[in-house]
C-alpha cells in the first residue's frame, strides 16, 4: 500500500496599476511585446527599485482571510540562478522573513505566503532555432503560496486550487485565471510505503489548469509506484507536463534553497509593517469582503439552500447578486422562503442553460421581471414550461415595459383556475370517462393522471393542471 503527500507551491500575479519595482503598466491583457517596460524593470545600470505598496497589502489581506500570521519584520531577498527571462539574472522574492506564516484554506496546512516578481514571458519557433522574450510581464507583482504536504490525492489538490482562486478573486486581489497564466500550480509529489513517511521529492511545474493539476499527480503517483515496485529508485528532479501526451517529463535535477544563493536585497528598505498605518491589522480587516465559506453558511442559513446551490452562488458573484436582488422583490410578498427556492431552481436550472459567450446572462434580465414570472408560476398562473419561455424572452431582450402577466396575457400562456369554469370541465370529464373513474375509485392513481389530460385536453390547454387535479379529487370523493 503505496500513500502519495502533495505539497502545492501556487503562484498568482497581483492586480496592481504598476508593476512591483517600478511604474511601469501592469497590463496582463496587452498583447504588444515590451511596450510596458522601464529601465528599472530591464534592469539598467544605476536604476534603484521601489516597492509597490498596493502589492504588500494584498498579501497582507490574503494571510488574514486565511487566518495566517502576519510578519511585522519583512524583507526581500535576491533569489539568485540563471533566468533568462529577468535581465537582472536574479528575481526578488522573499526567503527567511515572507509577509505570512502558517494558515489554512480547504482543510490545508499552509506553509508560508509571499511577495515577488514575474518572470517575462519566452516563447520558441517551432524549430527550436530561436527564441523571443516579451517583458511586459516582467516585473509584475506575483505572490506565492506555499501549503504543508498535507495532501493525498489529485483531486485534493484540485478542490484547494479551485478554493484559493475563489479566495483571491473574491479578495480582488488577482484575476487568477490560470489559462492566461495569471495563476500557476506547482505540485510536489512523493509515493512511500508507510503512512506519515515522505518519499523522494518529485516538483511537476507550471501547471496552468485544474484539470492539468489532477491529471499530473495521477501520472506522477503512478509512475513513481511503478518505479519503487521495479526496485529502481526516484529521483528529486524538476519535471514538465505533456498536455498531449498526459505524462510528465524530465526537465532538470531539482535545486535545493543553498542553490539560489539567497542574500537580502541592498537597494531596498527593510519592512517594518506595524509603522505602516495602512498595514494595522483591523485596518486590513475592516477591507475583507464576505470570504466564501462565511457566505457558504449564511446562504445555506438564510435561504435554506442545498449545498450545489451554494457552490453555484458562491463561485459566481454575478448571479449571487441578482439571486438576491430577485429574493429582495420576491420578500415584499407572502411565502417568500418557498418562493425563493423556485426563484432559485429557475436560475440555476433554466437561466443557467441560456448562458452565452460574452455578457453575464444575467445582464439583461430584470430582477423585478423576473421575480414576477417566479411568482406567477409559484401561484400557477403559468405552468412551469410558460415561465421558463417568459425567462428565454427576458434573456434575449424580446420584451417591451409592459408586465410579465401583460405579456403571458397577450401570448395565451395565463392558466385558467377560474373554479366554475374549471368545474364544467371536471364535470363533462367524469360522465365522459366513466370506466376510469371507476378504476380511480378503486385505487388506481393512473386513472387519476388520465382524468387531468382528458380535462387538459377539454380546455385546450388553458386549466391549470394542479386546481385540475385538485377539483377531480374533490368530486369523486
């Protein structure tokens, strides 16, 4: 029996005006090569960096939604090796003294968090024969986060890189969108024989999907029991992920911390992060917004929602918002909780469905309309299939100022519960049907089913199936 331990090491770039040493724009979306670049991010002779205030305060801001401990001393260091993407030949990170220690996300341990710079961005001819570096995103702020080898599965792994970027993109604190590569996993793998024993360190790096994340520590689980069971032995490396192929490669015998010759950055200030007034601990405090399992527990609290329900929310802001403009119309009326669930049901059921590329498909719908179909439907004045056709018109913008009840009026989708009307109906279907009422009398409940289509039928469509059901029932006893 073979128990795998991951450690993940994620990176995410920081959403600042500027980059994290100098002025330069901190654009991830330009797509000219090297246009916003300065001399202190190509690193020119004589240049002295800054550092970039808005950048510390996001980490800052993460450790405490993560419960860390935050750093009163800080400092940055010169991480020292051959990049040939920095011009400096050497990256300033954070090595003894990072902003945060300890902490937890997901049920994760979590090591450290700290600030430093990207990397530019190489790419290479299909033949090799040369290569093009664009620093645009050199120099960008990037913050690593570092978790205990705590976790045992892929798909561990997966569910807290899925929960961080929530994290951070409802801190507003980064994009984390890990195909433009705004946010990398890191995964350090090992495969021993016995619980609470470590292997050989494998690191499978830049990782830029969740599914890349899970397929990639299967592979490299596998392939290192595969190797321990043949009585070869593993060895600590740097490896690749091959998305066409789905295996990992070697790229290089991993380095440990002496390799990088850290020493602390001269050119820049030592932090003292309590002298700071924005850095005060209830200052940063007072600017975290509702983290997501505070609102995992209010909306299953206040609106009784089923945990897929809450994940749907909790992942996508936009349609939280209007799920509860929608419940704010829907509560200046009666049996609002049940309301709110069918409010609920036709969001995440049918709205969802119309989802197209570009806007939010919320966008385009008012909340106000929509609240009127919810509440048509809950008093069946529209059957459930009229309701869902109201949504599809509101999604498209079919629909002019008039009210939804207007607009079911005028396309015939109104529900006839008129009683006496309803009650001829029921009457002409019981002497028409008399060998199934017989058998409804006798028990049988599909006999019922075959009345209300037979009083469906009579009324074109128009009765509402349940007041149809109901006076049925009621007349034969």
């Amino acid at each position: 029996m073979f128990v795998p331990t991951i450690g993940l090491e994620i990176h995410a770039e920081l959403r600042t005006a500027t980059k994290m040493f100098c002025n330069s724009k901190n654009d991830p979306d330009e797509a000219t090569p090297n246009v916003n670049v300065c001399p202190v991010c190509m690193a020119h002779p004589g240049v002295l960096p800054t550092i970039n205030k808005e950048a510390i305060r996001h980490v800052l801001r993460v450790g405490l939604a993560v419960n860390g401990s935050l750093a009163d001393y800080s400092e940055l260091d010169r991480k020292n090796y051959f990049y040939p993407d920095l011009p400096k030949a050497y990256q300033l990170s954070q090595y003894e003294f990072p902003l945060v220690s300890g902490g937890e996300l997901a049920g994760v341990a979590l090591t450290r968090i700290h600030i430093e710079e990207d990397t530019a961005r190489s790419t290479h001819t299909s033949d090799d024969e040369h290569s093009y570096v664009d620093f645009n995103r050199g120099g960008v702020p990037l913050m690593e986060l570092v978790t205990d080898p705590v976790i045992h599965s892929a798909a561990d792994a997966g569910a807290f890189a899925r929960e961080l970027q929530l994290l951070l993109r409802t801190l507003g604190v980064s994009y984390a969108n890990m195909e433009k590569g705004e946010m990398r996993v890191e995964a350090n793998i090992s495969v021993a024989q016995n619980k609470g024993e470590l292997g050989t360190k494998v690191e499978v790096k830049n990782l830029n999907s969740f599914k890349s994340v899970e397929r990639a520590i299967d592979f490299e689980i596998k392939r290192q029991i595969e190797l321990i069971e043949n009585g070869d032995s593993i060895v600590q490396e740097t490896r690749g992920w091959n998305e066409d192929s789905n295996k990992t490669f070697s790229q290089r015998v991993k380095e440990e911390a002496a390799d990088y010759r850290y020493f602390p950055e001269p050119d820049l200030p030592k932090l003292k992060l309590s002298e700071v007034p924005d850095f005060q601990t209830e200052k940063l405090r007072e600017s975290l917004p509702e983290l997501p399992n505070e609102k995992r527990n209010r909306l299953a609290y206040e609106y009784g929602l089923d945990s897929n329900a809450v994940e749907a929310y909790v992942f996508d802001s936009k349609l939280l918002t209007f799920f509860e403009e929608v419940v704010t119309v829907l509560s200046e009326s009666d049996n609002v909780a049940k309301k709110t669930k069918l409010a609920s049901n036709y969001i995440l059921n049918n709205l969802l469905a119309l989802k197209e590329g570009g806007r939010h498909v919320t966008e385009r719908v008012p909340t106000r309309s929509f609240a009127e179909v919810v509440s048509m439907a809950y008093q069946g004045e529209v059957s459930s299939n009229a309701a869902v056709e109201l949504i599809s018109s509101l999604v498209v913008g079919e629909l002019s100022d008039k009210s939804m009840k207007e607009v079911a009026q005028e396309r015939g989708l109104l529900q006839e519960n008129n009683e006496a009307m309803l009650g001829e109906i029921v009457a002409e279907v019981i002497s028409s049907n008399p060998g199934p009422v017989d058998e409804f009398r006798g028990g049988k409940e599909q006999a019922l089913q075959f009345l209300v289509g037979q009083g469906m039928k009579a009324s074109k469509g128009a009765a509402n199936p349940a007041k149809l059901k109901e006076l049925i029932q009621q007349k034969l006893g």
